[in-house]
C-alpha cells in the first residue's frame, strides 16, 4: 500500500520537475533572443532655427520625429534627411524667406526656402543658361534679398535669330512654307535624263533625275535648294552651255512632260 503511494508521488513530482525544466528553458531562450535582436533605436539631430534638437527614437518617417521634435512647418519650408551611419540622422530645416525678383521691368515678391539665387531661379521656372542675375547665381538667399535677373547673351542672340527668321520672306511650298533670300524671274526649258553626253550625270556628280535643274553657278550656286512653282522643290546641281544668266533647265521624267512644258518664264526661289 505504501510503495504504490511512493511510486505515484514520485512520478508527479517526476512531472513537476519536467514542466519547471521546460518554463526555464523557454525563459531563456526568451531572453537571449530579446538580447540578440538588434535595437531599432537611433539617434536624430535636427537643425533647426540656429539651434539643434537631439531625440532617441526607432520611427524613420521625418514628419513624425519633426512632430516630436516640436518642429513646425509653414507651407514653403523645406528639409533635408542625411543618414550618417546606422544610428544617427541628421534633419536640417531650411525656412522660406522673402526676396524680390525682377525680370523685364516686372517685380515680384516671393517666399522661398532655397539656399541658394540659383537654386530660387529654377523654382520660379527660370531655365540658368538663358539667363544672368545680379547678386549671381552662386549667392546664398538672406531675407529681403533683391534679384535682378536678365536674359543671357546667348539667348539675346537666339531672340535676334528668331526674330530675323519671322521677318524672312516666305513661300509656300509641297514641303511647307519655306524661307527664301533671292527670287528670280528666268526664261526656263526642260530636258531629259538622256540629253547631252547620254550618261545621265551632272556637273555636280549626281544622277539627272526630276527634281534636279541646271542653272547658271554665277546666279544661284551649284548645290542651292530652289522652288519653281509647277514644278517644285528642286536642287541646282547641273550647268548646260546655254545656261546663262537668268535662265534654268528643268529635269523631266519623259519626252512628253519636257514638249509640254516647252519655254516658259517662271519664277525662281532661292531657299534658305
């Protein structure tokens, strides 16, 4: 009677020492991995107004720690995140300020937090190659800072070029309108491919084809783009021994269109 109450007691306290035994084992392992697990917290400094606010926190978004860090925005500030190593940020707050900008006799007040004239010049939409700025475009932004901007040399000139193009004379042709710098009223022919020596070949090397007209090189240079109304845009790339002066021969593409053109006087543009 007694031994069986033995053998019983001793298994439960077998039991018992079993489930004490696994409880500190998982503590353990509980605690070495709570220990080996990297701690996500870091350090952040934020520069801010002249002065610089130190916080410990494990959150990465910028605007919760400015939150945290009593840091509060207007509507043009700006800030820059800069990560030094695994455990410390660096957030500098940069403050809009007002500058004065003049451009073509128009000023304007504006709020910006750019640290830089250049820097301001892009976020107003200004392109730097078109144009110059006094103080220049290196010059750090302080409050109530004036602006003088202007446009470049480059861009004067390509406004003068722009310019001088719109007031070419133009023409319409199958290809658009087209500028042209001279217009000639000359006496013109038609020839074939085959005329002259036979081998199809101009003066300038290339093959006779229509679109191709001989001209006299004293008058329009070899090589010039012309349009002759009826016929075309064309290339003055062939001479003949009665081309002189104001007059032109006219490729063809078959003996009936050359008879049918016949001699006529047209008028000859020189294009650009």
């Amino acid at each position: 009677m007694s031994l069986t109450k033995l053998v019983t007691f001793n298994s439960k306290e077998k039991k018992l020492m079993l489930c004490l035994m696994l409880a500190v084992l998982m503590m353990m392992t509980t605690g070495f991995t709570r220990n080996t697990v990297p701690s996500a917290m870091h350090q952040v400094s934020v520069l801010v107004d002249g002065r610089t606010i130190t916080l410990n926190t494990t959150h990465t978004s910028p605007d919760y720690i400015l939150i945290r860090a009593g840091v509060k925005l207007s509507a043009n500030d700006e800030f820059r995140l800069e990560k030094i190593d695994d455990k410390n940020t660096k957030i500098t707050v940069y403050r809009a300020v007002p500058v004065t900008v003049s451009y073509n006799g128009q000023k304007k007040e504006v709020m910006t937090s750019k640290q830089t004239v250049g820097d301001a010049l892009i976020e107003l939409g200004y392109n730097l190659e078109d144009v110059e700025a006094a103080p220049g475009l290196d010059t750090k932004i302080q409050e109530n800072l004036d602006i003088v901007v202007k446009d470049s040399a480059a861009k004067l000139q390509a406004l003068a070029r722009q310019r001088e193009e719109q007031m070419k004379p133009k023409v319409q042709t199958e290809m658009g309108q087209r500028a042209y710098r001279n217009v000639y009223t000359m006496e013109a022919t038609a020839y074939l491919p085959s005329d002259g020596g036979g081998s199809g070949i101009t003066a300038t090397g290339i093959a006779a084809a229509r679109g191709v007209v001989a001209v006299d090189p004293n008058v329009i240079p070899l090589g010039s783009r012309v349009y002759i109304p009826g016929y075309g845009v064309a290339i003055a790339a062939d001479t003949g021994g009665a081309i002189r002066g104001e007059r032109i021969d006219l490729c063809m593409e078959s003996y009936g269109e050359a008879m049918n053109f016949g001699r006529r006087y047209v008028e000859v543009y020189v294009l650009d």
